[in-house]
C-alpha cells in the first residue's frame, strides 16, 4: 500500500515521536540569577545536587574575627534575610555564610524537578545545571544525614581563605533554628563557640494531631516521605507589622511547601532534642542520645511570646533543662522550668548589651555559678532565653527588630 520509503518515514517519525512531544510541552530550563550583590556560589555534593550559598564580609579593610553558618526557616530562602546577615557580618565583624537548603530557593532553581510543577505564583521550578541531581520536591530539606552533609559542607566551603582555628557560630530561624540546634547537637563544626536560634521549631502551636503524624510515617516506610503538602503556615503569624506578612505573600521565591520527611524531621527532632535535654536534667545521667552541650557551645535563644508558629514554652523548656545540667542539680519530674528574670535595671550597668533591659524583654537561664532560687543571674549563663513579650514569630521583621539585631551582634561579639 505504501512503498518502502514511506514506510521508513513512518517508522521513523513514530521513533521521533516522544521525543517530538517532549519538546512540544516540556517548559524551558530556566536558571534564575539571585538579585543581589552578595556573593554567591553553587556547591555540588556527592548526588550532584547542586547548594546556592552566600558569603558575606566585614568591610574590605577588616579580617573576620569569626565566621557564622546562617540557616534559614521552611518554604522561605537566606536571601529574605540579606539584611540581617549584612548588618551582623559588618557590626560584629564575621564572616556570614548562609546558603538555600534543598527544596527552597535558589538551591531548588539550580536542580532538576521537572515532574513537580512550578512555584507558587507561576515562577518556573523545572531547571537544572546538572542533569544528574536527583529530583527535588519543594519544601524537603532531605534526609537527616544529607542536612548534616549540606551543613558542614557549606560552612567549609564558606571559610575557604581563612585560618582554620577561626571560631565558628551557628545561627538559624524557625526551621534554620532547629537544624542550628540539632547541627550542634550531633555534627558541631570544630572551633563551635556558640548557637543562636530564632524561633526554632522545637515544637508548634498547631502540632498535627498523633494519626496525622502516624500516618506519615507509614508512607515514609513504603519510601512516600518526599511528596509535599501545604505547611499551613499563616502569614499574618509572622510579623505585627502588617507589611511584612504582604511582602511574604508576594515574594515570587516563598512557598508553602513541605514534605512529609521534612514535616517528620521537625518533629522527630525536637521531641528528641527536649525528651533527651528532660532525661538528662532529672536524672543528672547522661542520656540515651547526645544533648546540647552547653559546656562545648554557648547557646542564646530569642523568642516572642506572641508566636503561633513555632513554641515558646519549647525553649523555655529547652533553656530550664539545659540550664539544669549545666548546673549539676537534677529537676523534679513537673518541676517548674528555670524563673524568667526581670534584671533590676540599677544593676546592669555592666552587663553585656544583650542583657541590657528592656521593657518588653525577660531573660530565663542560668550558669554552674548561679545558685538555685538565690534570683542570681551571670550574664556568662551557658543557656539564655530572651522572650520578647507580645512579639510574633519573625523577630527580625517584628516591631522591635532593632533591639533583636543590636542583640545578636553583641552576643556574636561577645564570644569570639
């Protein structure tokens, strides 16, 4: 019926035909630049996914003192906190390097996901310099293991060029804050000097009920843990300043994406950082898994009281327990955590500028020297928790970010 060359035609135009299609209703590839002057660069792990990390310096002129590891919170990106990052890298003179963990940001730009759509907003997610990454769901920072690589990987990476005794601080935010805590806890950097955490997510308001969480780890064990849900969290929650929840909304970059693995790890995690830091605080015996060591890593603590998105009493509770084994004395099954302290203002002349009072802040911790009950405080306390009374979740962006930032630059300054 047809002869031998259109037959050939045919038989090549079905082979073609895939591919034909493929091409037809793929997107293009498209990398996206990060909008800023900060220096930036990709780091390739040994899966070939490729990390979007920042680098920031004191002025030209000065050598960093130090060098902090900046982590950023679930379904935002480092680059949302540029302004913070430069004014800790130039008042407390340190090198900060902050990176897009996998599943965010300009790390999820910069990997293959063409099977998972696009960012809210319609911006392309579907992009790739290397062909060989593995596909990334929006909002999954990766195995428990892979986060601890992708940390220790960045931070080396970001002290390239500099003495390899520098003290190293880490500093995270909401979800950054618990990988701070739990990076500290089982893969501490060398030289660690202190810990600095926002808002972390040791615990939430709005903790999914048991069967929910159940159910998450029956998919995580028939290997279903990397598809992604909405992590439900509320906007206006962020800030008491109404532009910065509208900013957040509109930002092309932010999602409200996380994976079940990553909703596990939060989870997971804080739970095991708190019962292991209570086991330890009761029975004045170490527990079954590491706890922070307030002997080896200093830890400051800021959080609102006003927060629905991540707990307060969490770090209250965190702080008490730490501040407990700190100081030797085993604590009571229900015992009340360590009493916030208001610092009697005609005494603080002293103090350290992150203990200078202020009217909407109390501190809570204490030190081997502090003598249990005697309402003494050491501005040395291995464990402190600032709360700020009324604020929200991102203090950064909250009506008192000024005294937030003066604190963390004079707690970084103050331990290296």
């Amino acid at each position: 019926m047809f002869s031998k060359p259109l037959r050939y035609l045919a038989l090549l135009f079905l082979l073609l035909l895939p591919a034909l299609a493929h091409a037809a209703f793929t997107r293009p590839k498209i990398m996206i630049a990060p909008p800023t002057q900060m220096p930036n660069f990709v780091l390739q792990q040994p899966d070939h996914t490729n990390l979007r990390y920042y680098v920031v310096d004191p002025p030209a002129d000065e050598q960093p003192k130090g060098v902090m590891l900046f982590i950023h919170g679930l379904g935002e990106y480092a680059l949302r906190h540029e302004p913070l990052i430069r004014q800790i890298a130039e008042a407390a003179h340190v090198r900060v390097v902050s990176f897009d963990l996998r599943g965010h940001g300009y790390t999820q730009q910069s990997n293959l996901g063409v099977v998972y759509g696009k960012f809210p907003r319609g911006l392309v997610s579907d992009v790739t310099t290397s062909p060989r990454a593995p596909p990334m769901r929006l909002g999954d920072v990766g195995s428990f293991a892979t986060l601890m690589e992708d940390c220790t990987a960045v931070l080396a990476a970001g002290m390239r060029g500099l003495p390899a005794d520098l003290p190293t601080m880490v500093f995270g935010h909401s979800l950054g804050g618990l990988i701070a805590l739990v990076f500290s806890t089982y893969a501490p950097p060398a030289h660690l000097r202190a810990t600095i955490a926002s808002a972390p997510a040791l615990d939430s308001p709005s903790r999914p009920m048991a069967p929910t969480i159940y159910a998450a780890k029956a998919l995580r064990f028939f290997g279903l843990d990397s598809i992604a849900i909405d992590n439900g969290l509320e906007s206006s929650g962020l800030s008491r300043d109404p532009a910065v929840a509208a900013s957040y909304e509109q930002d092309p970059m932010v999602h409200s994406y996380v994976s079940l693995r990553t909703g596990l790890f939060i989870f997971e995690e804080g739970d095991r950082l708190l019962l292991n830091a209570d086991h330890q605080a009761r029975l004045a015996e170490p527990a079954q898994d590491p706890i922070f060591d307030v002997a080896k890593s200093r830890l400051f603590i800021l959080h609102g009281d006003g927060d629905a998105i991540t707990s307060q009493p969490a770090s209250l509770r965190f702080v008490s327990a730490l501040s407990a084994v700190a100081r030797g004395t085993p604590r009571e099954p229900g015992a009340p955590p360590v009493a916030s302290l208001d610092l009697d203002p005609a005494g603080t002349a002293s103090l350290p500028a992150y203990l200078q009072p202020h009217e909407d802040l109390i501190f809570s911790g204490a030190s081997p020297s502090a003598i249990p009950g005697s309402g003494t405080f050491s501005p040395d306390a291995e464990a402190i928790l600032a709360t700020y009374r009324g604020a929200y979740h991102e203090l950064s962006q909250d009506l008192i970010k000024e005294d937030f930032i003066s604190r963390v630059v004079a707690y970084t300054m103050s331990v290296i």
